[in-house]
C-alpha cells in the first residue's frame, strides 16, 4: 500500500493594528440595520494633509473579502490597508469618530 500524506494548508490572516472600540462597534451595527448596510468601505482620499482615509457604509458582494475588526467587516483595498494602520474608530460625545496616532495635521 502506497503512502500519502495530506496537506494542510491554512490561511493566514492579516494582522491589522486598526482598532473599532466596542463602543463604536454598537454604533456601526445600529448604523447597518438602519441604512441596509453590512460593512464598512475606506477608501483612501486626498486631505488638505496629503491623503487621509475615508469611510462610507456598504453592502458586502459575492466574492468580497473583507477584513474584520472587531467584529466589523471593512472592504480595503491595499492603500487603505496601509493608511488604517494607525488608526482608531470611537465614538466621542455619542458620535463616531476617525482617531489617527499617525496624523499631524492640524488645518
């Protein structure tokens, strides 16, 4: 009898540093139910700074591969993966809101 061996192969998920608080993460679910919306697009966009991360809400499509954080899906294509790394979605004074650790810009 001939020998096989089966092969594993396991998917590795990118580890992203952009954080949803839980708090935000109650937000955009309200957000969701309330605008037919399952996930969130960023996009990357140009600022007064340079260019700077923009978020709308979306409908996830056969075939998307979104990133999760914390629990919410986020469609980001290479460029806004690299630009969400510094960032932070939270919700202050009860709305949300973008923090980026990476940011300088004041205008």
């Amino acid at each position: 009898m001939g020998k096989y061996r089966k092969r594993y192969f396991i998917k590795i998920q990118e580890v992203m540093k952009m954080k949803i608080t839980d708090e935000a993460k109650t937000t955009l679910e309200e957000a969701f139910a309330s605008n037919n919306s399952d996930c969130l697009k960023a996009m990357v966009q140009q600022s007064c700074c340079g260019s700077a991360l923009a978020f709308s809400l979306g409908k996830l499509e056969e075939g998307d591969e979104p990133t999760t954080i914390n629990g919410i899906p986020i469609l980001m294509d290479d460029a806004a993966k690299e630009k969400a790394e510094t960032i932070t979605i939270a919700v202050q004074n009860g709305e949300l809101v973008i923090q980026d650790e990476a940011s300088q810009c004041s205008c």
